[in-house]
C-alpha cells in the first residue's frame, strides 16, 4: 500500500535487502502496517533528502538531510548474529538520526529477544554509562517497562554508537536514537486503547530518557501527529500534501 507519487522501486529494494522483507510476505497490503506507515511517511525521501523537510526540534543548521535510508542494519562489531535494523536512518551534516517507528506495538504485550552475552563485551567506550547500566537493569529484571521495549532501544543505541566510530562515512558524526511513536485509539482487533495507556507510554519515554540523558547517544521521542503537523505547515506546498496525505490513509 502505497500513496500515490512515491519512489516505489526504491522502497521496495529497501525491504528486498532487509530482514523479514515485509513486502513480500503481504504486510503492506494492511493499511495498519507499522512498516507502511514508516515507508509512506519517509520513502517520499529516497534518492532526494535535500527535499525532505526538518524534523521538529531538530536544529536548521544541520539540515537538509545528507541521506535517508528505510530498514537500515546497524552492524555490530562482531561477526554473526542479530544486528539491529532501525525503520529509517538519516544522515545530517552533523547528525546520524536512527528512527524506530512504533504503532501498535507498545500496547502488545510480546516484546523482543534478551540481549546475548556479546552485549557485555566491553566496547562500548566510557560515554554509554547509562545505557550499559540500564542493560543490567532489565537483564536482572531490577528495572521494567510495559509498554516500551527497552532491551531493543538500548540495542538499537549500541547499533548507532557503533556505526559513528566505525564506518568512515559517518565518522565523528553525532549519534542520535529517535522513538517515533503513533497515538492509535484501537487495536488491531477493535480493542479501544485507554487515554491512560498512552499517558503511560509517554511517561516510560521521558523515564527513559533522563536514565540515559548524559550518554553519547542522544534519545528523544516524538509522535507521529507532531511530526505530520509541523510538515503539514511547511511552506512547501508538496511537503504539507504529502504530509495530509499521511495523515489520512494512516489517522496515526
């Protein structure tokens, strides 16, 4: 499912190249994909960042995008094994920005793998204090969230970090870990999500913020209706379409 205009070659490869390929095992097809809603949000994007408008909050210096990238694997320093692979990945002037796109998924009660024992290697330098101690936390089961997957943000987080200090096309650049996060009122199913439910999902993102606000990787989370809102008052008439477009196929 697609909106009309969009590369679709380009994105289509994306997913080709990714894990899981969730084109071709039909999931596209749903108009409450999560992976649609990240595809048609950003895919417009591909092969011309220059074009693609500011993320709020993000500083004008450091715009337009240098590359934008759908189901990005962040490599690992080792060989084998699972490597994180981020909705979206820009690159800035200044700035790698790994967006994890979420929809449904907060309010499911199944949450991703433990981290394996690799995770302890002792690679991860002496500016990801707080992320390495939240990683025992949750290993220990001394910290909890119900409706974030931490382990997989703190994986994602170690993917970025990683991808700055060791890939020469992003050398030096700063690490920025972005939960992008729709607001549904039901499941799936017809089950109705409470307001509360989205009150506590906010509130273990702030909590999950200040536990690794000093790190090297920068989180920071945003909904999808702040997002298509500032793109929506864009003085770009194609970038305020595009993003009303969103809005309406996907009421995220």
């Amino acid at each position: 499912m697609f909106l009309p205009g969009l590369p679709i070659a380009l994105i289509r490869a994306c997913y080709a190249a990714a894990p899981g390929n969730e084109i071709a095992t039909g999931k596209f097809d749903n108009r409450r994909s999560s992976a649609a809603l990240a595809a048609n949000t950003f895919g417009k994007y591909l092969g011309r960042p220059q074009d693609m408008p500011r993320l709020p909050a993000e500083p004008g210096d450091d715009w337009p995008a240098c590359q934008v990238q759908l189901e990005a694997t962040l490599r690992f320093p080792w060989p084998g094994g699972r490597h994180p692979c981020l909705d979206v990945l820009i690159t800035t002037a200044h700035r790698v920005i790994g967006i994890e796109s979420k929809r449904f998924e907060p309010f499911r009660s199944t949450r991703g793998p433990r981290l394996s024992d690799a995770y302890w290697r002792p690679l991860w330098g002496s500016h990801m204090k707080a992320f390495e101690e939240l990683r025992d936390r949750l290993r220990d089961a001394d910290e909890t969230y119900h409706y974030i997957d931490a382990t997989e943000l703190v994986r994602h987080a170690f993917g970025l970090r990683t991808m700055v200090h060791r890939d020469p096309r992003r050398r030096g650049l700063a690490p920025v870990l972005l939960y992008l996060y729709a607001e549904p009122s039901n499941t799936p199913d017809g089950r109705t999500i409470a307001p509360e439910a989205h009150e506590a999902h906010r509130a273990e993102l702030a909590k999950f913020a200040r536990t690794v606000r000093d790190d090297e990787v920068t989180f920071c989370f945003l909904s999808y209706r702040e997002l298509l809102d500032a793109w929506a008052a864009d003085s770009d008439p194609d970038v305020a379409c595009h993003a009303a477009a969103v809005m309406r196929l996907f009421a995220p």
